[in-house]
C-alpha cells in the first residue's frame, strides 16, 4: 500500500484558504441555533439557510426541506454521473443550550479564540465538524472544477433534541438518497494527534418523570410528616435505579444486552487510557460505575441510567419551608446493541409504578429516543477514511468507541442500506453540551484535509 498523502492541489488551496475558512465558520457560529428552545426557532431557520447558501455558493443545488420542527438542508451535486459511486455527509446545525451563560470565560455566540481553539457553542458540536466538510468539497470545486464522486450532504437542526423528524425524512426520500456510503464528523480523537474512527455509539432513551402530590404547596410544618412529599418520593424512586454496586436495578434492563466481541475488548483495552488523566479533566477526586469492566468499557460498552435534571420546591436565595406539591426529573438511558428505546421504557414505567409509595402519583413520558450502533469496519469508505486521516495527521487513525449518541446512524444504514464512517476532530476536553466549548483551530484545519483527501480514496477505494 502506498502511503496516502494530502492531494498536493488540494493541500495548496487549504493552506491559502484557511484564513477564510475560519472567517467563515465564525459567521455560522455566531447563530444561536438552540435546538430545544422555541425561542431560537428563527435562528435555527438562519443556521439552516446559512449552510445552505454555503452549498449554493460552492456550486450545490440546496433545498430547505420544512418538518415538523427544524428544518433539513439537503445539498446535492450529482455531476460525476450514474455509474460514480455517491457519498452523503452528514451533519448537525443545532446546538445545546448555552446556560449557564455566567460560566463562559467569552460569550457563547461570539467565538473567539484563545491557546489555539475556537471557543463558542456548537464550534465542534458540530457546526466546525460539518463546515468543514462544506470547505473541503469547496476545495474539490474550485481546484478541479469537479468532484470524483457524487456528493449529498444532509444538515438537521433537531440533532441535539433526538433527530425527531429525520428518520420519516429518510424513510420518504429514501430513492433520492440512495448513495454507497454515509461519512459523519460529530465525534473526537482518542487524543491529540491521534486521529480515530468510531466503532460504536450508544442509543438513548430519554424520559420525564412527574410526581405530584397534594394539590398546592403546603406548609412544611402543617403538614410535613403526615402528608408525603414529592421531592421525597421522587428521590426514593430515583434511588432504586441502581443497586448498591452501581448496576442498573431496572428488571430486565440488562436482557438484550449483547456481550462486546472479546477482540474489540481488547482493542480498547490496548488503547493508551488513563484513570487518573480523566479524573483530572473533569476534576473529579474518583470515578464510579458499573463493577467487572474498566472504564472505557463502561463508557463505550455497558448501558447506563443518568439523571439529567431535577426539579422541586424551594430553590432560590435563603431559606423557606414549603412541602412541594410537585417534582420533576428528567433521566435518560444510554444503551447499547441490541437494547431497544421503547422497550427500555416500557421497563422503566413498570419500575417506576412498582416503586412510587402511596400518597404520591408518578408519571413516566417518553422524550426521544435512539437505537445503539455497532459498526462493521469494513469496506471501501473504512478504507479511505484510514487513509485519509492517516494522510493528514502523519499517523494511523486508532479505533474507538463512544458513550454518546448519533441516533440517525443506525437509520442511515437501515434505511439507505449504506455504511457509515465516523470520523470526529473534537477532543477530549471539549467541553460539548458545557460552558466554554471548542474546536482545536488545527483539527479544524487539519480535518478540511481529511475530508478533502476522502473524497479522492473513496472515489478510487471503489
Ligand atoms: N456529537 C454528539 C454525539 C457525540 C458525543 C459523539 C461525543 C461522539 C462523542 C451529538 O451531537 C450529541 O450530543 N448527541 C446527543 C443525542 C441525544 C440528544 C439523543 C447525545 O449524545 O446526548
Ligand atoms: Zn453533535
């Protein structure tokens, strides 16, 4: 095999444009494209017209498709012809919430840079991972007046609430998308330098939990100790997720969990990961969880049960002595093969309605789910991927696993019958979904030149 190297036309555009690519993916940074809040509803349809102008302007047909929520750009350039093989790219223009603003060292949508990243929200969750996709096909155009291959790029705004709305768009234009292979960045390294080709995602069910109890806040002294109280019960239901040990203690949580292959165990175990560098990055004096596995393997193979938030009585200056009427909290299950959302919840509802004490109701609503995926690593888009990072990072990519979730990756090869490669710049550290995130300016740069590369292995791998 003769070692990949950055097409050299390619190399010479990135170098003289990365200053603009930059300038350009600020312009889109500064959109505060919050997903989950019916506020930012316009700024979500601006995010969705900037990439799709992007598209327009390197030489794509774009189209805004409405849904029910966010809308969908859908990019195409079908000039290589029926007999080329088609690539469609993937990515997300919605962002998390930005809050808690007072924790940003520089406000969330001004990106600025300091010690060589981007900071803004979404810089590489994902709008820096998906622009620079836009950039590298913009490389192809401009140098070559073409492409070896034809190219569909799909953005959705609902990434970050659960893709509501993108399976039903696959399943309806599932002729217009056929293509050979699906390539997403919305992941990180292993490490930096180390480039890295994900092996498996967790899926996720999501739900709200409500208990109510009297009908009004009520007097703490009055009535506390006769009447039950919601933030209590909800706690106790809350506490009998997880075993002493840190198991999920839901019945038949663990059914159709399917055990990892053992030599992709020991591909992550050979990996250079350390305990006490990630207690640093979090600043965490210990780590917990799920007994018999290290934790990588908690965090990419074994399925987990997390409060996300919780709601009840008096939460603000000083002191008041009330017995809340209500609580809330929002818990969310990351699951892996072959678990499956609804089924996940159905077992929570019973859990929950076996566990509730009298004098409480509780109530279980499904928010969003998504299936766990398990890549194949094999094929002709694995193979230009290897080389294309190799060729821009000077190494090997290494192969790893993830904790978090891309629900649409399952759909796209269920759905499209297509192989999906995911190859991310972030880093660990990145801060995604948390104050202060970034993108490193030279993943940035260095992953318009993966992608750029990409599309030449992918057009001769096949
Ligand atoms: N980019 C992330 C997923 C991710 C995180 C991949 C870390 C690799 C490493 C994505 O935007 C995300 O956060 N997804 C949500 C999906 C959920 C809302 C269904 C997640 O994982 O919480
Ligand atoms: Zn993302």
């Amino acid at each position: 095999m003769t070692s990949p190297v950055i097409p050299a036309d390619l190399a010479a555009w990135c170098s003289r444009n990365d200053a603009r690519a930059q300038d350009e993916l600020f312009a889109f940074l500064r959109i505060p494209s919050v997903s989950a809040k019916s506020e930012h509803q316009s700024d979500c349809a601006a995010a969705a017209a900037f990439v799709a102008d992007a598209l327009t302007t390197i030489g794509f047909d774009a189209e805004i498709v409405a849904t029910d929520g966010h809308p969908i750009v859908v990019g195409e350039w079908r000039k290589a012809g029926p007999d080329a093989p088609t690539l469609l790219i993937y990515g997300h223009y919605d962002v998390q919430p930005a809050e808690p603003l007072e924790l940003w060292t520089s406000p969330a949508f001004e990106p600025t840079i300091r010690d060589g990243r981007i900071y803004a929200r979404g810089s590489v969750d994902d709008k820096g991972q998906l622009y620079l996709h836009i950039k590298a096909l913009e490389a192809h155009l401009v140098v070559r007046g073409t492409l070896p291959v034809n190219v569909i790029v799909i953005a959705e705004g609902e990434e970050e609430v659960g893709s509501v709305n993108l399976e039903q768009f696959l399943e309806r234009e599932q002729q217009r998308l056929r293509c050979d292979a699906v390539v997403i960045s919305d992941s990180c390294m292993f490490a930096p330098g180390i480039p890295s080709i994900l092996s498996s995602l967790r899926g996720m069910a999501y739900v709200q939990i409500d208990v109510r109890g009297a009908k009004g806040d009520l007097h703490s002294g009055m009535y506390g100790g006769a009447v039950v109280n919601p933030a209590m019960a909800l706690a106790r239901i809350l506490a009998t997720m997880h075993d002493a040990n840190g198991r999920v203690a839901i019945d038949g949580f663990y059914d159709k969990v399917l055990p990892f292959p053992e030599a992709v165990r020991a591909g992550m175990r050979a990996l250079p990961h350390s305990d006490a560098e990630l207690m640093h990055e979090v600043g965490v004096a210990a780590l917990g969880g799920e007994p018999g596995y290290t934790t990588l393997e908690r965090l990419w193979t074994r399925p987990t049960c997390e409060v996300n938030g919780l709601l009840s009585g008096y939460t603000g200056e000083g002191a008041k002595t009330v017995l809340p009427a209500v609580s809330m909290a929002k818990v969310s299950f990351r699951l892996v093969p072959d678990q499956d959302p609804d089924q996940i919840v159905e077992l929570v509802r019973r859990h929950v309605a076996r566990v509730t004490p009298a004098g409480v109701t509780a109530s279980v609503t499904a928010m969003h789910g998504g299936r766990p995926w398990r890549a194949d690593l094999k094929g002709p888009i694995i193979e230009a991927g290897k080389r294309a990072l190799t060729a821009a990072f000077g190494r090997e990519p290494v192969i790893t696993g993830e904790g978090g979730s891309i629900p649409v990756v399952g759909d796209f090869e269920r759905i499209l019958g297509a192989p999906v490669l995911l190859m991310g710049f972030g880093l660990p550290g990145e801060n995604a979904h948390a104050p202060n995130e970034w993108i490193s300016v030279e993943n940035y740069r260095l992953g318009i030149r993966a992608a750029a590369t990409l599309i030449d292995e992918f057009a001769r791998a096949r």
